[in-house]
C-alpha cells in the first residue's frame, strides 16, 4: 500500500485534508499493533499487514481492515472510495460511530483482561497441546498444515520437550522431519546461511525472502537443541552457519544486532538471492558448476520465475561426510565461491533498528551456542551484546525499546523485559559472570513493579510509566515471537528458585493457572505457554558449579551437564575469585570441596552429596532424569 496508494497524490491529497494520518512501526510499538490488530480482527473476522485502522480523535477504533488497493478489486473496495466512505459516515453519523467506538473499546478491554478462573496446572495440558499439534503435523513435508508455512520455532521446541519428558517418538519425529525440511529447503539461505521469514509453499521451496532476527534467533537455539538431543552433527551445522550469517551481515561493530533485511532488491523480491544455470556455470566452471546444480537442484527452467532458488532436492539420500568426503569438499568450495559473487549484487536493505527484545533472543542463542560447542568467539559476541543493551539501553533503572541515531528511545515493554532477563540467565550459565545474574535480578523486581497489577491478576504488556492509551493491552498469544507474558512467566518461575522470592512463584502460578484452558483451546497459539507449564510440572535440576570457568577440572563436570539436552535445568557458576552471587538462596552455603571445582545438584533445594567427580554427577543426573 505504501508505493500503490499512500504515494499517489490524489490519494494523500484526499487523505491530508480529512484525515490526520499517523504511521506507526509495529516493530518499535507492538503495544499499538495488538490494541489495533484485534480491533481490527474483531470486526471483520481476520487480521494482517499492512493494518489500516480508523480512530476517533481519542484514539477508540471503529473501522480498518489490512491491505486496501488502489481501486476496486475482487470484492475489495479501492482505498480512495473507502476515505470518501468512512469520510462520509464521520460527517453524518458522528453519534453512532462513537458509540460504536465505545462498544468496541470495552470488547477489546474485556478481551486482553485474562483474570478469570484458576484452575489447576497440570502435565494433562501437554498432552492435549500435542495432540492437536500432531493432528495439524504435514507428515509429507513437515511443519504444520498447509500454505503458507512458517518455522513455528516456539512450538517446535514445545514437541521437543514433549519428546525428552514423555520419551515420545512422534514428538522427536515432528521436531525433526520439519527442521531437515526447513533446512533443506529454500526457506534457508543455501549460501549465505540463515532463514527467511516463511514459505510460499508446503514444500518449503519458496520463501518470502526478508529475514528477521528473531527467526533466526530462535531457530539457531532450537536447532542448537535438537543436536543436543540427537547427536545429529547436520543440526549443529545448520545453527552454526546461522551464527556466521548473523555475525557476517546482522551484526554491528558497538555489538548490537540489526532487526531485518527486506525481501527485495532494485525492487524486485527475491533478486539477490536466486541464480540461473548459466551464472553458476559461469562462476564455477562446467564440471564444478554441473555437481552444484544437481547438488542444488538448478535447472533451466528454474523453479521461481524461471531462476533457481537453491534447495536440496536429493538430501534423504546418505550424503554424509564419511562417504562423500570429496563431494563435500567440492560443494563448501562452490558455496564460498557463489557467496563472494553474490556479494557484488545490490543487496537487500537491511534496518539497522536496535530492538532490545529481538537482541536478547540472539545473545541467548550465541551463548547457548557458546555452551555448545566451546567455542569462545560465540561467547565473546554475546557478552558485547549484553555490554551493549546493559550501558545503552538500560538507565537509571529504566530499559528502553530501541536504540537509533546514538539515543534510547521508547520505554520497553513487558517482552523486551522478560526477554533480557531470560537472555541473562543463559549468558551467566555460559560465562560465571556474576554481573549478569546481579543485573537480571534487578530487571525481574522492576519488571514485577512496572507490568503487574496486583488486583487485576495482569501482567500487562506496558508499563505503569508508559503513556496512557484507550486500553491497557496484554498479549497472551505466542507469535513468531513468545509473547511478553508467557516468557516473565518461566523467568519469574526460574527466579523464585534462584532466589527463593515467594512473590515471583505466586505472581507466574496465578497467571499460568488463569491460562491452563485458553492453552488447551489454542495449542498452536501457546508454543510457550506449554513450555512454561512444562516447567512449573517438573521436577526441574537445579545445579550449582563451584569452580573456575577456565579450569579444566570445572569443564569436565560441565561437559557431564551438557551431555544432552535438559531444558528445565537451572545453573548457577559461583566463580571462586567472585562470590558477588553466593549469598543467593540457589547458592548459599555451597562451597568447593578439597578446594577443587565442585558440583551440587539439588530439587527443591533438596541436594545430593557435592562432588567432584564428573562420572558421579553424570549417575546423579541419570537418576532424576
């Protein structure tokens, strides 16, 4: 809409003179894209982008819709007959289209405000979720229904804990199939690495090319996750050279992280990305550029507008590194080849917009990958992203939104909270750094303080400091993204065991309990609605590491923790050279013994003997798995 129709004169002619138009970026203020969009929803039964709504001079909606075109078209009305209609009814029926806003402002209130019946949190739920996720599982191609198809990495990594509590093969298979699909396919960028914002096709052939740094935040941890699991290096890969793509062109020298890249470039989608036979030919040469497009699945004819977008149409065949060493070998060459040729195109735009929500989702994922593979340049960018979003974006005891032009700017809301604080408790466990626990502690009281209304049984989306808005909103559904709620959720849960704080269970439990049926009703809205629950349902590690980072002795017990994948651990290093976080009660009174990296694991604070022992601490966790 912005070239068809806010670009045409006579169009923003009509609309300057009867209207006060405002243009909002949802991703800088998702607080008015929810009010909006399930206005929006509400009255004419679906929702989308671009959101067209229609206000009073209070701000009350009373009319939009999504995507309007310039003039008339399948039953659409064009955008300039619209102005003159909604123009009209404000002129003639003024007292009705008040009231009308009134009614509906009340609905949506009514809507956001969850503080209904408490009903008991229970493992049954995730049984019900799976079901309907199993029942909606694409067993040809994976992922969930039909066209388009998204990643969906929070509900994936809701099956994956399914499988690891229930020890469920359909759960496992699920998980997999759709990430060997997805990766394969052309939803992931076959040489440059990283994932586009979703497919065109059940196949996951052709993308919408844009993509996003939450995307590729969460399914680098949720590929991260499924290695841990299965041992299948082909995860690891993938997640690994989503790092390299994030690090190569996402990543600012300050360490912050840019939010997207569009789609197209010299206007066209998809430009940047897709090749013809010829041109891979040209670069690579016959015989190295026959193997890559059979390899890649590149043809004359192409398979998006008559290029080829690259995909591996043949992957289920064995093509592993033991047995085609050689082809490999050829195929990394031919990629790193076509990756510097593709670099002298015009690339997409990329919007450098610092989101501080979005940022803790990658800095959780380069520490997890940190944790992973040992790696310390992982390790490294996720400390320069917390240094960053801590001293930039974090003052006075306020965090803020975004970050441009070298200023803070728009107080956070609930998500960029819960986010951080989640993202912190992962970096300590990479690191041992105190700091971060001592920082997220302070995010996790001001968090309670700003977002949750005691009398309401709210935790709401913006907070007491923000401006007043025609209602108060609270998001419960899990998007592309965990909506801010059902991540404070586990946080607080977590935190009350580190901290033994009585408010954070009571406020997460009373939330989580007002929520247990709208979970059961829409599982595939829930991803980490599920997650939260299968927390609270578990009898969860809590494993505390007294030692060294740098000392071998120190790894060595940790390397028995990271033997698998164990979502619900909570672990605490007590650097012995910095006891800042000792007094914790998750912490307090454990100490080395014989003056050597020691290992408590405990539930409920009830704890096994210490040791030092790598092979003891791997029998202790065996048992309570």
């Amino acid at each position: 809409m912005e070239h068809q129709t806010f670009e045409d004169e006579q169009a923003a002619e009509y609309i300057n003179e009867h209207f006060v138009s405002i243009k909002v970026d949802r991703e800088e203020r998702p607080d008015l894209d929810s009010i909006y969009m399930k206005a929006i929803q509400v009255t004419t039964g679906s929702g989308g982008w671009p959101l067209t709504a229609f206000l009073t001079p209070d701000c009350k909606p009373f009319y939009g819709g999504t995507y309007f075109p310039p003039e008339d078209r399948h039953g659409i009305p064009g955008f300039p007959k619209l102005l003159k209609s909604v123009s009209d009814a404000y002129i003639n029926s003024r007292s009705e289209i008040d009231k009308h806003s009134v009614k509906l402002t009340e609905h949506l209130e009514k809507m956001m405000n969850n503080s209904g019946q408490i009903n008991k949190i229970s493992e049954s739920t995730l049984k019900v979720a799976f079901d309907s996720f199993y029942s909606e599982f694409d067993h040809e191609f994976g992922g969930f229904g039909t066209s388009p198809k998204f990643p969906q990495p929070v509900n994936f990594e809701f099956a994956l804990r399914y499988h690891i509590r229930f020890q469920d093969k359909d759960s496992l298979r699920v998980v997999e199939e759709s990430l060997t699909h997805m990766a394969n396919g052309g939803i992931y960028d076959q040489i440059g690495g990283g994932f586009h914002r979703y497919s065109t096709d059940e196949k996951w052939i052709v993308p919408h090319f844009e993509k996003m740094l939450y995307d590729n935040a969460l399914l680098t941890s949720l590929y991260l996750h499924v290695y841990e699991t299965t041992k299948n290096q082909f995860y690891l890969e993938i997640a690994e050279d989503t790092l390299s793509y994030v690090k190569r062109e996402m990543l600012d020298q300050d360490g912050s992280f840019y939010s997207s890249q569009d789609a197209d470039s010299e206007g066209i989608e998809g430009k940047f990305f897709v090749w013809n036979h010829e041109e891979i030919l040209e670069h690579l040469g016959e015989k190295e550029g026959k193997i890559f497009a059979e390899y890649f699945g590149v043809t004359a004819n192409g398979n998006f507008e008559g290029k080829s977008i690259l995909i591996k149409p043949n992957y289920h065949q064995n093509i592993s590194p033991e047995n085609n060493h050689e082809l490999l070998k050829s195929i990394n060459l031919s990629k790193e080849k076509l990756l510097k040729a593709r670099n002298t195109r015009i690339p997409p735009e990329t919007d450098k917009k610092i989101i501080t929500s979005w940022n803790a989702l990658m800095m959780k994922a380069f520490s997890e990958a940190a944790i992973t593979t040992n790696n310390p340049g992982y390790l490294k960018i996720a400390k320069s992203n917390a240094e960053f979003l801590t001293n930039k974006l974090y003052k006075s005891s306020i965090l803020y939104r975004t970050y441009q032009n070298g200023e803070p700017k728009i107080t956070g809301f609930l998500e960029d909270y819960s986010f951080l604080i989640d993202a912190l408790l992962k970096l300590h466990e990479a690191s041992f750094e105190s700091k971060w626990i001592e920082i997220a502690v302070d995010l996790c009281y001001e968090m309670v303080n700003l977002f949750w209304d005691d009398s309401k049984g709210t935790l709401y989306d913006t907070s007491t400091t923000h401006e007043t808005l025609v209602i108060r909103p609270s998001e419960w559904t899990d998007n592309a993204i965990p909506a801010g709620t059902s991540l404070a959720v586990e946080v607080l849960l977590k935190f009350s065991v580190i901290l033994d704080e009585q408010l954070f269970n009571n406020i997460a439990t009373r939330i989580l309990g007002s929520m247990t049926k709208i979970v059961e009703q829409f599982p595939s809205a829930s991803g980490q609605w599920l997650n939260a629950i299968d927390f609270y349902t578990s009898n969860n590690p809590e494993i505390t590491i007294v030692g060294s980072k740098a000392n071998k002795n120190t790894q060595m017990l940790l390397d028995e923790v990271y033997k698998t994948y164990i979502p619900n651990k909570i672990l605490i290093g007590i650097n012995q050279k910095n006891s800042n976080i000792s007094n914790l009660a998750f912490t307090k009174y454990k100490q080395s013994i014989l003056n050597q990296p020691t290992a408590y694991l405990c539930q409920n604070y009830e704890c096994d003997l210490p040791t030092n022992d790598p092979k003891i601490l791997y029998k202790q966790l065996m048992k309570i798995q």
